[in-house]
C-alpha cells in the first residue's frame, strides 16, 4: 500500500447484533472503533471513511430512498455524510473492512442488518482487499465454499493493526487493543446521528453453564476483565470527541465485573461521572445475571448504578421464556421465578437461589361477601317440587289406538292449581271471621 494522502482506507458498517452488545445506529459498536484506531495506526497519514449499509442501499436505489416521505425507510435512515460518494468509495479503497453479523434475530427501527446478498454486492464494487470483522465471520469459517471469493481476510472477534492482513480466531489482549486506540473525531464527524458509544467491560460468561442462545462463551474460554483505568481511558477520549451517550453493555453481565466487586464497581460508575465524562447525557448499563442481582452484593451494586446512571435505565436479564419447560432449554440452571425476583434486594447471607417472597405461602383467596344474585320469582309460576314418588307418575300417551293423536289434557291455570286445598275464611259484616259452617247446624 501506499502511504500518500490519497490512500483511501474503508470501513463499510453493515451492523453487528450480539445478546452481548448492539452494533446497531444509534449504537457504536466496538468494531467500529477498533477497526477505525487500527487502519489510522497503519496508515497515519490515509483517509479513512466510514460507510453504512445504508449509504450504499441509497446510491444502489438510484439516489433517493425506499419509502418516500412522510414515511421513514429505515433502509436508507442511518447514512453518513459519505452517503452521496459512497460507490466511488468502495472503488477507490485499497482496503475495505466490513463489520457484519447477526448473532441474533432481531427487528430495528432506524436501521436494518445488511445481508450477505447485500454485502456481495457492495464488495462487487471494491477493487481492493477485503476483510472480515464480527460474527458474521463466524459463519464464513464454518461454510468456506458458501462464502468464498468474498473475503480475502477473517477477524473473528477483534482487529488490530498487527493482525490486519493476517486474520485472527481470537480476540487480542486489552492492552494491545490500547495501543491502537486514536483520536475518534475523525469517525464522530463522519455520523449523522447522536451516537451512543458501546463500552466493553470484560469478555466471556461467569457462569458455569451458558445459555444457549449467546455467542460470548466463543469469544473468550475464560473470563477476562478489563482494567477500570483503560475503561476510563476509552471514554475520556471519546467525551472529547464530541460523544454524550454510553452505555456499558458490551458483556453478559454488568453485576458480574470484577467478580461483583462492589468498590469496582463504585470507582468505575464515580470515574466516568466526575472525570472522564463530567457532562455525559446517559450513562446506561445492559445485560444483568439474574443470579448476580440476587447475590448478597447485588443490592448494593444496584443502588450505585441508581446512584450515578442515568434515567430510564434498564438492565435486560436475557429471558426468552418464563414457561418452565421454555426456559429450562435456554438457562437450565436457572428457575423463572429467580429471574422475577432478581430486582428485589437480598439479605447478606440469604441463598439467592430461594428468593424470600418464593418461602412465603400463597396468599389465601379472598371471601366474596357480595349476595348471592337471585331471580325474581314470577308471579304466576310456582316453584317446582322435588317429586317423592317418579314412578306413580303415569305416562302421557303420544297416541290412540284408533291413530288419531291423542288429546292433549287440559291445562289448568294457576288459580285452579291452589283450589279446594285450603278453606277460604269468611267474615262477618263486624269484622269477625267466622266458621264455614252454617249456624242452623249447631
């Protein structure tokens, strides 16, 4: 490569979804940065642009969008301001890095993952080298045959300027991914939109057996932590690149850093607020084990994450679902109902897998004292009586022998039914009720 100014060095945004992480706009993802700080470390003196999916789904339309207004299309919503130049980018790049992979389905509103058929398309354009970076790689080391002749370079989870032509399979050390960290102003001023940074704390899973739907088990065996100084190094450089939003949610659980470290935990959140990004907009956080909230320190990391974020924050817990059969397939170690109570606070000492409303009995259903709802008795309708005796009823003939229907018996009214039962008492001209005899038989 050429090491003039006119050496273009390209990185094409085709939009990363993890349950670890977002690399979806407004979100800037991690790949985004390391490839941006490893291209201006080979190449100080290059242009290095910065393309979405979006800019070249716009030239690819012909220059205006999928929907028309007032209709949004969030085909084309997430450009750049390389939006109109975005084909002669990709031919005069001698390098073009794309970040693809959709760990897991998901629905955007302002942005949507760019697909292999899309991402062949935009590299028919290139005429320089290719390189892999995201989960979508992943996917083309597994089938070589299906991806072949679209890349000439496979990163699977970092990339440095080390490693760039090489390729990796495994994610290189925080401090190298240090040294290759530049100045963000260059990418900010590239966007469109507000970004909201994405800031890694560690890799791997604390757990002991992982869910099945998360690819982060595969990007590191084991748990490696990120020290709280390069985490606050990170963001201070982005702060004065001109970022206000971020959010520490590139790991499967912020609980879990530094082994539930509280004190960690505090001198990170307190750094970030009073230091590297005194007048930040959000400070969110994302991904939270529900078994780390339950812990006897996860209460206390609960309230300093209410103590120095922001509103409307949200901690996801990863369920897909809470029937017991659904979710034992996806977290086996874990009952729904632990995943319920993972916000309340715990005790010191009380075992998380048992939260204590779960140890209380049901509550007893409540006694309708409402009255019983009765139907008016109607005034000329007697109430049926249970008969004693159902077999001295006799059997109403349906016909004669002669063959002629049998006459129907004749229906007495109601008065009639209650006639001769009981003596009607009779007055006297006083007042006086008096026998129902006469008085000539005395």
């Amino acid at each position: 490569m050429s090491t003039t100014s006119r050496t273009t060095l390209l990185i094409l945004d085709c939009y990363t979804v993890e349950p670890s992480g977002l690399g979806v706009p407004p979100y800037l993802s991690t790949y985004a940065r390391a490839a941006y700080g490893a291209l201006r470390s080979v190449q100080p003196r290059a242009r290095v642009a910065y393309l979405t999916i979006d800019d070249v789904r716009w030239c690819l339309n012909g220059g205006r969008p999928y929907e028309q207004l007032p209709l949004s299309d969030r085909l084309t919503y997430s450009v750049t301001t390389n939006r109109e130049e975005a084909l002669r980018l990709l031919g005069d790049a001698a390098l073009t890095v794309v970040i693809a992979g959709d760990a897991v389905p998901s629905v955007h509103l302002q942005a949507q993952n760019g697909s292999v058929e899309e991402i062949a398309r935009a590299l028919a354009c290139t005429r320089g080298r290719r390189v892999l970076l995201g989960p979508l790689a992943s996917y083309a080391l597994a089938d070589p045959a299906g991806y072949g002749g679209l890349f000439d370079t496979v990163h699977t989870h970092t990339l440095t300027s080390a490693g760039l032509s090489s390729g990796s399979r495994q994610a290189a050390p925080y401090e190298r991914l240090a040294a290759d960290r530049v100045d963000y102003c260059g990418l900010i001023e590239q966007l469109r939109w507000t970004p909201i940074a994405e800031i890694e704390l560690y890799r791997g899973c604390t757990r002991r057996r992982f869910c099945d739907f998360c690819n982060e088990p595969v990007k590191a065996p084991t748990v490696d932590f990120r020290p709280v100084e390069d985490v606050l190094a990170e963001v201070a450089i982005l702060h004065a690149a001109g970022v206000r939003h971020f959010r520490l949610g590139q790991q499967t659980c912020f609980f879990s850093y530094m082994n539930r470290d509280a004190g960690a935990i505090e001198k990170l959140l307190a750094g970030i607020r009073e230091s590297a990004a005194p007048d930040l907009v959000t400070l969110h956080i994302d991904n939270a084990d529900p078994l780390a909230v339950a812990s006897p320190s996860g209460a206390k990391i609960a309230r300093l994450v209410a103590l120095y974020c922001t509103e409307g924050n949200c901690a996801p817990m990863g369920n897909r679902v809470l029937r017991p059969e659904g979710h034992h397939a996806q977290q086996p170690h874990l009952h729904p109902r632990h995943s319920l109570a993972r916000g309340r606070a715990r005790e010191p000492g009380r075992c998380a897998r048992r939260p204590r409303w779960a140890e209380r009995p049901a509550p007893r259903p409540e006694p309708d004292l409402r009255p019983a709802r009765r139907d008016p008795p109607h005034p000329l309708r007697e109430p049926r009586r249970a008969d004693p005796d159902p077999g001295r009823r006799a059997a109403v003939p349906t016909a004669s022998t002669s063959g002629r229907p049998a006459p129907t018996p004749a229906r007495r009214s109601p008065r009639s039914r209650h006639r001769g039962r009981f003596p009607r008492p009779s007055t006297s001209r006083a007042g006086r009720p008096t026998s129902t005899t006469s008085s000539t038989s005395r």
